[in-house]
C-alpha cells in the first residue's frame, strides 16, 4: 500500500481516538474527507500514473476514504452516547407517584362545531371532503358561473396572489371538484351526490363584531333527481336541531348568488339577544347562517352533470357564526384572538 496513505490512515485513527467534541470531529471530518482534504488531494497526483498504478492507487484511496468515514461515524455515535448518558446523570430525581397538577387542553370551538356537523351530516349519509385553502380562478368563480367581469365579483374582496391563484374567498370553490368526482357514480349507478366539505375562507373586508377576514364555512351539495327546495330545508332544519339540541327559529328570503338558482339566505333568530337586537346580528334579530339554493344548471353543465335530468341544493354553511351562536360568544374576533383563557372553556358536552 502507498505510503501516504498508510500514513494518513495512521493519522486519522490517532485523531479520532483522542477528540471528545463533536465539533472537533466535524473539523477532522472536513480536513480528511473535504473537497479540499487530505484524501481529497492525493486524487490529484494520479495524472502523473500509468492506466495500472492510477487503478491500483485509486483503489486504495478509496478503501482509505471508507475507513475513515466509518471511524468519524462510529466515533459520532459514540460521542451522542456519551452525551445521553451526561444529561441523564444530570437530571435531578423525581417522584413518579407525586400527584400532578396538569391542565387539559381543550379543542377550538370552531372545531368543535365543525365536528358535530360532520356527525350528523355523515349520520344522513353525506361523505365529507377536504379541500385546498389556494385554489384557481376557474374553481372559485368562473366554474360557479361567475365569469371574467361579472359584478357578482364585487361582491367577494378577493386576496389575490402573484401566480394568479387566490385564497378561496367561498368554499364554493369546491363544488366544480366533488360534481366531477361522484358524478360518474350518479349517472351510471344511481347513487345520489350527497358531500360537506368543511374549511377556511378568506375575504379582504373590515372586521367588527360579526365579519371577519378569515372565518370558517361549511358546503354541502347533494345532487339526484328530483331533488326540490323542500330537500334543502329538511337538512337544514335537521342540523340545526341536532346542533342546538332544541328548535330553532329560521326564515328563509331570497339571495342572489350567481351558482344557485333559486337562490335564498337562511337566517336564524340571534341566540345571543334572543332576537332583541344586539351587535352580533346588527341589531336585526335576525342572522345570516347559510346561503343556499337550487344548483344552477350552468354549475351542473360545468360538472359533468346534465341539469335536464338531474337537480341539487348547495348550502355554504357558516361555521364561524354557528359556533358563535352556539357558545354564546358575542364578538367573532374572539374566535381568533388567540387566548387560551378565552377559548378553552368550551366542550362538546355544553
């Protein structure tokens, strides 16, 4: 073998042998193995050999390359050992049995709502979606039949980003997706569309007591022959029920929204004031909790869906509101604040 290299090889065991840091042992491990190491360097005196000698030569470079990588690797396994056992040795002694004085966590209230939705949606047998937060301007509007230009556009303060994506501003933004994923399955098999697809919506507008610029809704779709105004307030009227575990007060007036055709918002009676008039419903009475309607047929057309034979409901169902009315919290800013006082006093139990 050459003799630089039994020479570093000699050398690098001495080193490793004595380092005790594993800062130290990354220096050795630069000086060595590097581009600009040692074992590194002895490549570069190959061009002067024959075709055999640079074979032979490089071959032992090599075996020279992966001793001292599985030393500097076995010294760092050793060195972390060593490590371990110094900061067990330091830790001071506890008693397993001493009583504990740990608070629970507790889920968000948002969370909550959204998770007793999902039960009884899925109890009624709609399946449950998920969706991204960033989508494009074709499944947010254009998909919904609201084009390039429309006004309905006003409507929505739409954060918009530099790809030319958005931060869906409507969860909406789904429905073109869930058509074309179960609407095969509703032409050929018969089995009606019937899918919620909870998540969090953007819009660029001012916040007060009840509007801010991210809040939770759920939507939900469900799509077979037949299907009437009568459907839609069946399952409304059954959530909201289940939700509140009592009867409550609903109305329903008309909407304008360019994907349904009727077109209504379900408002119920503002559980806060108790329909007396407080900031939280604007002092109505009243607050708004669903957009909903009749798919429009351009929607159906865009998914796959002939609207000649089939119809649907779609309902954007508010989240943030329904837990606010629920829970009794005042102000939607609270959702978001962030205080864990605040915000860990609600249960599903309550």
């Amino acid at each position: 073998m050459n003799e630089k290299i039994i020479s570093l090889m000699g050398e690098i065991n001495a080193k490793v042998s004595e380092i005790s840091d594993l800062v130290e042992l990354d220096k050795i491990r630069v000086a060595y193995l590097g581009k600009k190491g040692s074992i590194t360097a002895l490549l570069k005196g190959m061009k002067d050999l024959s075709p055999d000698e640079k074979k032979a030569f490089g071959s032992e470079v090599n075996q020279l390359k992966a001793m001292a990588s599985e030393k500097i690797e076995q010294k760092i396994e050793e060195l972390k050992k060593k490590e371990v056992e110094r900061e067990i040795a330091s830790m001071r002694p506890f008693d397993i049995t001493a009583p504990s004085n740990i608070v629970k966590g507790s889920y968000h209230p948002i969370t909550l709502v959204q998770r007793q939705c999902e039960a009884i949606f899925k109890s009624m047998g709609f399946t449950v979606e998920d969706y991204s937060e960033i989508v494009t301007d074709y499944e947010c509007f254009e998909s919904l039949n609201i084009p390039k230009h429309h006004p309905a556009r006003d409507m929505q303060d739409t954060y918009y980003l530099d790809n030319g994506q958005l931060l869906k501003s409507q969860t909406s933004a789904a429905q073109n997706a869930i058509l074309k994923k179960y609407g095969k399955n509703l032409i050929e098999n018969g089995v009606p569309i019937k899918a919620i697809f909870p998540g969090r919506c953007f819009r660029n507008e001012a916040t007060d007591a009840c509007h801010e610029n991210t809040f939770f809704q759920m939507e939900g779709v469900m799509v077979d022959k037949n299907i009437s105004i009568s459907n839609l307030i069946f399952f409304m009227k059954t959530m909201l029920s289940e939700v509140f575990q009592k009867d409550i007060n609903v109305r329903l007036r008309p909407g304008f929204f360019p994907f349904v055709e009727p077109g209504f918002e379900l408002d119920i009676s503002c559980l806060i004031c108790g329909g007396e008039g407080c900031p939280s419903c604007k002092h109505s009475g009243w607050l708004e909790l669903c957009p909903c309607g009749m798919i429009h047929p351009n929607v159906l057309r865009e998914g796959g869906i002939d609207p000649d034979e089939y119809t649907g409901f779609a309902f954007g169902l508010g989240l943030t509101r329904l837990a606010m009315m629920k829970y009794g919290i005042k102000d939607i800013r609270d959702l978001n604040s962030g205080s864990l006082k605040a915000l860990s006093q609600f249960t599903d139990d309550k």
